[in-house]
C-alpha cells in the first residue's frame, strides 16, 4: 500500500490532485483487489475442490455448467442467492444473522498481511503474525454464536466441538509460528519473507527446508486444517456425524456466507503458511530488475494453490478422527512437540557449526517425535462385554 | 486540539463506574463476572493512558498492564469456574439464592 | 484523530452500558465483545499495538468464549434472567454507588492542573524491547505469572469438574 502511495505520488504531476485523495485511493485499490482476487480464488477452489474429490472417488466432479463446469461457481452462487431464508421460529434473530457475518470478517481480514511480492502487502504491521492469531481466534465466536442461535440441539453440540477442536489445536499452531518468528527475529510477515531470501535461486533459505522448520511446517498445516474444520478434522460439519453442525438452519446466502467464511479462513491460513515455512514470494528468478515482482506474484499463488491442493488431497483421502482421539492428538502430541521445536531452534540459532547444528537439531527432533508418538496413540481399551449375550 | 489526559482519565473513570454498578446491581453471577471484566479494562486502560502522556522512555506502565491483563484473564477462568461448580450445587446463579454463609 | 477517539470511546460505553443492562444473557456477552474492540481500539490510538493485539486475543478470543461457555453450562431454563426488580433498593444502591465513583474522578481530574494541559509524549514501544525487557528486568514477575497460569489452568479444571459416579 505505501508503494502504490510513492507511486501515485510520483504521478502528481500530471493533474493536481491533493493528498487525500492520493491516499484514499491507496487504501481503496488494495481492499479491492483483496475483495474480488480471494473470493475468486474461494469459488474455483469450490469447483477444484470437487472435481479433484469426484476424481480420487473415480468419478467425474460437475461438469454440465460450462465446458469443464467452469460456471458452477456461478450457478451456486445463483442458486444460493435465490434460495428462501428460513429462520427458526424461536432463534435469537440478531444473533442468527450476526454469526455468518462474523465469520467472514475475521477471514477477510487475515489478507491484509499476506505479502503476495516483493512489497506487494497491503498492510505491512509490524505486529504481523499477532495480529493472524488475534483475528483467527475471534472467528472462533461465529461458530458458538452459530450454534447458539439456532435453538437446536445438534447445532449446539456441533458448535462445542467445534469450539474446542479450535481453541485446542490454537496453541501447538501458535508455538510452531513461534519458532518461526524466534528464527526470523521479527513479527511482521514482510521481514519473515524477506529472512527467508537469498540462496541458491531463492530456495535452499527457506525456512521448510531446516529440520526445526520442516516440523513447524507438519505442526502448523494440521493445526491450519483443525483451525478451518477440514478432513480429517471435520467432525464440527461433518454430514455423517451430526448433520452440519452448528450451521444446520441456515440456508441461503447465510450458508454461502459461512462456507465463504470458512474457506477463505483456509485459504488465509495456507497463505500464512507459505510465508512463514515456504518462502512467500521467493523462488529462482525473484531478483530480476524488472520482472522480479510479478515473478514473485506467480510463485506466492503457485505455493498457494500447492497447498491447498495438498489439503483437498488429504480430505479425499484421510478418515475422520473421532472427537475424543481429535483431543488426546492436539493435547498430548501436537503441544509437547511445538515446544519442542521452540527448544530446538533455540539450540538452532545458538550452535556454531552448521553441520552440527544440523545434526543435534535432527536428532532431537527424531527422538522426541517417535517418543511422542508411542506416548500419545497407546491406546488403552478395555476388552468388550457383552451385558445380555451368553 | 488533541485529546489531553484529562478527557482519557475521565473516559476510564466512568467505565470504571459502569462496570462498577453492574457488579453491585445484577442478580446473574454471570453479569457480576462481566463487570468485574469492565473494571479491571478500565483500570488497564488508565495504566496505558499514563504510559502515553509521560515525557521519558520507559516501558513499565506497559509491562505492569500486560501482567494485569494475564491475571485477569486467569482470574475470570477461577471464578467461572466457581459459578459453574456452583450452579451445579444450587442449580441456578442467582446470587441472592446463594446465602449458606450468611447471619 | 479527535474523530477516533470519540468514536472508540462511544463504543466502549455504548458495549459497557448494554453488558450491564441487557436481559438476554448471549446479547450482554456481544456488547462486552462491542466494548472489549472498543478499548482495543483505544489501545491502537494510544500507540501501544502489541497491547491491543493482545487484548483483542485474550478478551475477544478467550474471555468471553469462556463467559459464552459459562452461560451454555448454566442455563436457566428459560435461557434468560427472571424478573429483575428495577427501581428497588439494590439498583439504587448500585446505581449510587457507581455515580459517586465517577463524581469523584471527574472531581479530582478536573482539579488537577496538568491533566488539561499534558500531551502525549513520544513514547513509541516496540515488541522487541517488550521482548527483551520481560526477559531481563521483568524475568521474576514473568515466571511467576507462568506459575499462576498452571495454578489457575489446573484449579479451574479441578473445580468445574463434575464428580464421577462409579457405577458398577
């Protein structure tokens, strides 16, 4: 956004046009690429998102609207448009239409910090990642508030759990960026992208690429799936299980609110994982004089779309965890092993040698994942009576 | 004119206030929580408005007010949790009900 | 930046006001989530981010999910308040007792002479030196506040839970 300002500002010779209004259109421009690029990009991920699910079931996804089903974002968006908005009789209207709302707004917001170039950001805070997690966790509200108001008893079972599959797998994905901000020295998202400049064609400084930083990487994309409810996490909306979940009464452009809601939060949260572990905009050819932004544009959506693809990948994939494994994993496994990882980028940052850091790192690291994992998934069921057989 | 300290200090008085009647005058041990809540954001608030308007470099004002937040925090997770004990004891949270220790 | 300030501040009162006098338990905890932005609003204002950043994720993101939880666990049947007595003797009490408050501190700052006349200072902070003073002049008050946080973690899990009825 500063850029574009000195940009415009250096066009003031050409009509004589006073600051504010240079710098209302520089507060403008962004919000509205950020309005129409990632919602875009939420209603191809639909059509992807499908088509890849119909695929990996062996059969086709939507392909009747449009030559491909490229118009079947459309035709959804058409169809939930127009659908009639039914509220229960006794549901707290204000807070009924309130929850969709505040869903989408801390989704949206989560863009404001992604540096999609070199100085393509649209708000560079020094407080960047803080400010991810503040606005992520009072998404978490939408969802009580959703379950709340919809006086239904499956809605607000739903919504408990969804509360607290959030709220649990939160911290081992907070520690994990953690790690990433102790290793980048900073908490904005451009200084995080930047320490991870440099290298052979850009790559080889990648934070993913370091063994604290490829278990930060495993750490924050299954606490980003938990975060935005996806398989295997998706016991809040899972259609088996409990109907949806706390957005069972709504329909219409209240159910599209929330699915945007929830698949822009998704999008965001990849986003953030690109540039904290994947390099944001780096990769070979992001130098160059003059082509090097857009260069690093096309990288940043690629890594993007990379890892979504992976995360729709895993949901046609991957059964459901049940509620209860759902916690033992984010107490018992995921939290011990983010603070982990905090010790060994402490230990990192602090050794000398390269190879040996990278060795005492590794095995650390090894070593406590296979502990945990023998901890954390011993099972200790009980054998099965039968009360009436003989 | 910009704001003066005067006018900050007024604003986190009368917060102060509200939370204040709203712990003394609600029946809902839910809503006395919620106003001991407005209390201390109002005192925090003060702290950082004094950290604002003084002429040297130091953070203490601020320090002090991230601790006062922690335990705040801390302190409305207890005292839930004692209305959620409680209310499974008596089975409502109204707090004129709750007079086992007095007289 | 005037504009700003009366702003946030309306908010704040406007969402301390209705969390106190609301009858619908869920609509009280919104307007103390109206007032929870509020204050970190004027956090913003203040130049103090780090501050604000952490309120909004303490307060908004797990105070008041607690306060909603709290209300879900202990619902009345009819889901909101009885009957409140308004006029009697206890919101009068209340309702004093809060004026006098503020009489006070209206009084006292208004006789101060500094108070009219101070402008902000160029204090500016910075989360490393946050960072680094909690490490190094505030390492005492910083361990122990982790020792109360597992206090209270384990004490509220202890205390909210509900007995376990061996039936055999």
């Amino acid at each position: 956004m500063e850029k574009l300002y000195q940009l415009l500002d250096g066009c003031k010779w050409l009509a004589n046009v006073p600051d504010s209004l240079l710098s209302a259109v520089a507060i403008v421009v962004p919000i509205l690429l950020i309005i129409t690029v990632f919602p875009g990009i939420f209603a191809y991920t639909t059509l992807i998102e499908r088509k890849a699910l119909g695929r990996v079931q062996n059969r086709y996804g939507p392909n009747r609207v449009g030559r491909w089903g490229i118009l079947q974002p459309i035709a959804d968006g058409v169809k939930l448009l127009t659908k009639e908005d039914i509220v229960p009789r006794k549901a707290d209207k204000f807070v009924h239409l309130l929850a969709p709302i505040l869903a989408v707004i801390p989704s949206l917001l989560l863009f404001a910090v992604l540096p999609v170039g070199p100085g393509l950001v649209p708000v560079d805070l020094h407080i960047g990642i803080l400010f991810v997690f503040a606005i992520s966790t009072a998404s978490v509200l939408a969802l009580f508030m959703g379950g709340w108001a919809s006086r239904n008893k499956f809605s607000l079972l739903g919504a408990m759990r969804a509360v607290a599959q959030v709220v649990s797998y939160e911290v081992p994905m907070v520690l994990a960026a953690v790690a990433v901000v102790m290793a980048a020295g900073t908490l904005s998202t451009v200084g995080i992208v930047a320490k991870q400049s440099g290298g052979f064609l850009s790559v080889t400084n990648w934070f993913v690429f370091q063994p604290w930083g490829f278990v930060g990487f495993v750490l924050f994309t299954i606490g980003a799936m938990a975060e935005s409810a996806r398989t295997p996490f998706d016991i809040p909306e899972a259609e088996s299980e409990i109907i949806a979940g706390y957005h069972t009464e709504y329909s219409g452009f209240k159910f599209a609110l929330f699915q945007l809601g929830e698949y822009l939060a998704a999008i965001a949260m990849a986003g953030i994982t690109v540039t904290m572990f994947l390099g944001g905009y780096n990769g070979p050819g992001v130098g160059l004089k003059y082509i090097g932004p857009l260069i690093g544009v096309g990288w940043f959506f690629a890594k993007l779309m990379t890892i979504i693809l992976v995360i729709i990948w895993i949901r046609g994939t991957w059964p459901r965890i049940r509620v209860d494994q759902l916690m033992a994993f984010a107490w018992k496994v995921l939290l011990p092993m983010s603070i982990l990882n905090i010790v060994a980028v402490g230990l990192w940052h602090y050794m000398e040698s390269k190879l040996w850091a990278w060795l005492v790192t590794a095995a650390w690291l090894l070593i406590w994942a296979i502990v945990l994992t023998k901890i954390g998934t011993a099972q200790n069921v009980e054998r099965r009576t039968y009360r009436y057989a003989t | 004119m910009s704001i003066t300290l005067g006018q900050y200090l007024i604003l986190s008085g009368i917060l102060f206030a509200v939370g204040l009647c709203g712990a003394l005058t609600r029946r809902n041990a839910i809503i006395v929580l919620m106003g001991i809540e407005i209390m201390f954001n109002a005192g925090i608030l003060n702290l950082v408005v004094f950290w604002h308007y003084q002429h040297f470099a130091t953070l203490t004002p601020q320090m002090f007010a991230i601790f006062a937040i922690a335990v705040a925090a801390a302190e409305s997770a207890i005292g839930l949790a004692l209305v959620i004990a409680i209310y499974r004891h008596y089975k409502s949270v109204d707090v004129d009900e709750m007079r086992a220790l007095k007289g | 930046m005037n504009a700003a300030f009366w702003i946030l501040s309306a908010m704040s009162l406007i969402g301390a006001l209705l969390a106190i006098s609301l009858r619908n338990l869920v609509h009280c905890v919104l307007s103390l989530i109206l007032f929870f932005l509020g204050i970190a609003g004027h956090y913003f204002l203040l130049r103090a981010d780090f501050l604000g950043a952490v309120q909004i994720l303490i307060y908004i993101g797990a105070v008041a999910v607690l306060i909603l939880f709290a209300i879900m666990l202990t619902r009345n049947v009819t889901g909101t308040e009885g009957p409140r007595e308004l006029f009697g003797l206890g919101w009068w009490t209340g309702l004093g007792t809060a004026l006098i408050v503020a009489a006070v501190v209206w009084v006292t700052v208004d006789s101060a002479p500094q108070a009219a006349t101070r402008s902000p200072g160029q204090a500016v902070s910075s989360v490393e030196q946050i960072g680094k003073s909690l490490l190094n002049q505030w390492v005492v008050p910083l361990e122990v506040l982790g020792v109360l946080l597992t206090a209270a973690l384990i004490g509220a899990v202890v205390i909210a839970l509900e007995e376990v009825v061996r039936r055999r």
